[in-house]
C-alpha cells in the first residue's frame, strides 16, 4: 500500500486516511491489477463517464450536476502525471465529496 499511499499523499487536501485508503485498495484489487484498468484517462469522455456511473453514482450514491465537475477538479489537480492511478483518482473523488466513510 505504500506506494498508493505516498501517490495519495501528493494530491491529498487533508491527511490520508489510512483506513479507508487500505479498504479502497482491497475493494479495487481486481481493477488495479489490470495494465488497462489501472489508470484514469482524462482525455477519454467515456472513461470519465464509467467514473461517474460506476463510482460517483452507484458506489458513492452521489448525483447531480457537480460530479463532472468534481471529475474535471481531479484530472486538473492530477494533470502533471500522465498515468492517474484509479485509485489515487477515486479516492481524491471521495475526499472531494466527503465519502471517505464509505470506505473506513
């Protein structure tokens, strides 16, 4: 996990919760495991999509029109690494919407 944890670390707004962080990480294995589903890419209108209906909404139960902005404010904030780890990627999406529970 460290290597998630110093990536989230970077980008994070307040201190990492460990907890939840580990809990993603478990919850995602499968997709983190995966070359092609590892990553975010910000420039796919599709795979911006899958963040929201996958994660946002049916993970996060989230809706509304501030999701694809919430969307747009994590690929600005990543924007420097070109490889946005999906993990890094959902939990700064959950920081963002104060559902960082969900996962603790």
């Amino acid at each position: 996990m460290s290597a998630h944890l110093d990536d989230v670390k970077k980008y994070a707004k307040s201190p990492v919760n460990e907890a939840a962080l580990a809990n993603m990480e478990k919850t995602y294995r499968l997709v983190l495991s995966k070359p092609d589903t590892r990553y975010v890419a910000c420039s796919d209108k599709a795979e911006l999509e899958t963040v929201r209906k996958n994660f946002l909404e049916k993970k996060l139960g989230l809706s509304g029109d501030d999701l694809d902005a919430s969307i747009k404010s994590v690929c600005e904030t990543m924007k420097a690494t070109r490889s946005k780890s999906r993990l890094t990627f959902y939990y700064l999406l959950a920081e963002h919407h104060g559902k960082l529970d969900t996962f603790a």
